[in-house]
C-alpha cells in the first residue's frame, strides 16, 4: 500500500496548529507564577547584595593599596632624607679634616719659617 503524500492545504494545517501548540507552551510558561516570582525577586535580591559586597571589598582593597602606597613612599621619603643627612655630615667631616690640615699645614710653615729665621739671624 503506497504511502499518501499530505497535501499543501494539509501541511499548512499541520504547521498552524504546530505553531498554536509552541504559542500556547510559551503562554503556559510566561504566566507569572507568585512562587517563581518570590524566588526571582529574591535572586535579584541576591545579586545586589553580593554586588554591594563586591563594591564594599573593591572599595576597601583599593584604601589598603592607597594606605601601602603611602607608607612605602613616606618610607622612600625617610631613606632618601636620611641619605642626604649622611652625606652632608661626612662633607661636614671632610670639610672639618681639610680645615685642620690646612691649619696644621699652616702651623707646620710657621715652624719652619721661625726655624730659618732663627737660621739666618744665627749666622749674621
């Protein structure tokens, strides 16, 4: 027995009420359901508060960066202060080590100077 073929006006049939059934289980499905609506508002819920949580932790790691930042450059700050402190106390010492060879220096000549005086005032 030869299998019949569905006709046009048949497929077109069978897609309408195709299309009916789907329109129908959509309806079925969007029909506002208070307990689905419950747990939607409270997922909703949900996620802002874990977005306030988020914000409140970015927000607090960010003043934690900021509070390092600050003590590493005030740290920057001392090392760089006292460097400069220790460089002008040994141009201070090296200053002071050459004022007093030159005064040595200085006594050291008049010594030698009276010496040849001394020298010379002999044999006149």
């Amino acid at each position: 027995m030869p299998r019949k073929e569905p006709g046009y006006a048949e497929r077109l049939q069978t897609a309408a009420k195709a299309k009916q059934n789907l329109l129908e289980k959509m309806r079925a499905a969007s029909a506002p359901d208070p307990t689905r609506s419950a747990e939607r508002q409270a997922q909703v819920e949900a996620a802002k508060a874990r977005e306030a949580r988020a914000a409140e932790r970015k927000a607090a790691n960010r003043l934690n960066a900021e509070l390092i930042e600050a003590e590493r450059k005030a740290k920057e700050a001392r090392q760089a202060q006292a460097t400069a402190e220790e460089k002008a106390r040994k141009e201070a010492e090296k200053a002071a080590k050459a004022k007093a060879e030159a005064e040595l220096e200085a006594a050291q000549k008049a010594a030698r100077d009276a010496r040849y005086a001394a020298r010379k005032a002999r044999k006149k």
